[in-house]
C-alpha cells in the first residue's frame, strides 16, 4: 500500500511517503507551510519515484490545531486527490503526536492560545494503533479531562506552554511529559493506512478541517 501523508497542524511542517513499510519524511519547523509544503511533496515524489497515480490515499492532519495550518493541509490534500481521483483519510493531529510517542497511554495537548488547549486521551491497541479514549476537547489547562487511571504520558506543545498547571491539575494521573513533540506525517500516513485497511477512507470533497473550538476570535463587547 501506498500513502502520501500530510501535516500543517501546528508549527511544524511534515510530509511522508509510505510504502510497504517503508518510509520516506521530511520534516521542518516554521510558519511557511503554504510555500513549503508542495515542494516538499514534489521533493519526496522525486526521490521515491513515485508518481501520485500509484497512491491508494492520501492522509492529512485534520485538526485541532492552528487554523490556517488546517486549511493549508486540507486544500492541498484535496486538491492532489482530485487531480488524480483517489480518496483522502483526515487523521486527528492529536492522534497522530500520540501514535509518535512510545508510550502505551499518551495525553496529547494543543496549544490553543486564549490560554486554552486542544487535548485528547489515546491508548495504544495490541496492533501498535492509538485509539481515542473518551472525546478531543478545548478547555483550559487547568480543565483538561482526562480519563480514569495513572500513567499516562503527556505530550505536545500545550505542554510545552502550560505543563506546570497541566501537572498540578492531573497530579498522579501523569507519570511524565515529553518537550518539543509535533505531530509527524509519518504517523498520519502509518493511521491513514490503518483507515484505508478499514475500508473507511473518503472522497477528496469530503476532506475538509476539524477546528474542535469554532469560535476563531473571541469579540470583546462593550458594557
């Protein structure tokens, strides 16, 4: 199988080619995902050959995550799908920085801004695959739900910016935490193929963003 993997979800820029349990990836930080992002399709299609033709999908981040981020990752999705009219499997940022943790149960936080982050809970199942635990959700650190028992793993730059209220909310429940982790195209591609396999991929005007908070600014009203 083939995928070509996508991800602008936060401030860092990743597209990968699997196939066949090979990988190809090319990562970069930075907030230049509309000029970066098809070279760096165009870049890994040159070195492995391929030609979109031969793809059984193509996997994007879909959100949470920054908003022009998503808009990016999911019109290019789109657009290349079209072009050769193969589907797309939207992948949850938050599941794909999970699936990049070596960690059995990982936390994943967002940086939300509006002192808030996107989080979501995941457990690995026996096929090495993330599954969500209760529902993705944007609230304060200091709200952040999270699902019964210890152990688990926090990750992502919400942490990064909120850890310190982030650990005294969840106390036991978080054994420790990972700086600097970022959603890789590399784990949305391995859960873009696990969707594929599932016969759950979908047409490429279905490829649209998840934001988890709609309101993109918050209006300050006068008394």
């Amino acid at each position: 199988m083939n995928i070509l993997a996508l991800d602008t979800s936060t401030e860092a820029c990743s597209v990968a080619i699997l196939t066949d349990g090979a990988v190809a990836e090319r990562f970069e930080y930075g907030n230049q995902h509309s000029e970066r992002l098809l070279a760096m399709v165009d870049g890994l299609l040159a070195e492995t050959g391929l030609a979109l033709t031969q793809f059984d999908a193509i996997a994007f981040g879909r959100g949470p995550g920054s908003f022009t981020g998503l808009r990016i990752g999911a019109g290019v999705a789109q657009g290349l799908a079209f072009g050769v009219d193969i589907p797309v499997t939207p992948i949850s940022s938050l599941a794909a920085l999970a699936q990049g943790v070596d960690a059995p149960r990982v936390l994943a936080a967002f940086d939300a801004r509006m002192n808030q982050v996107y989080s979501a809970a995941y457990a690995r199942n026996p096929q090495g695959i993330v599954e969500l635990v209760g529902a993705e959700s944007v609230a304060v650190p200091s709200e952040v739900p999270l699902p019964g028992g210890n152990g688990w793993i926090g990750a992502g730059n919400g942490w990064d910016q909120y850890h310190a209220v982030l650990l005294e909310h969840l106390k036991e429940h978080v054994s420790n935490w990972h700086e600097q982790a970022y959603p890789h195209a590399r784990d949305v591609g391995r859960l873009g193929a696990a969707t594929v396999q599932a016969g759950k991929a979908i047409s490429a005007e279905l490829a649209l963003p998840v934001y988890v908070r709609d309101d993109i600014a918050v209006k300050q009203v006068k008394p």
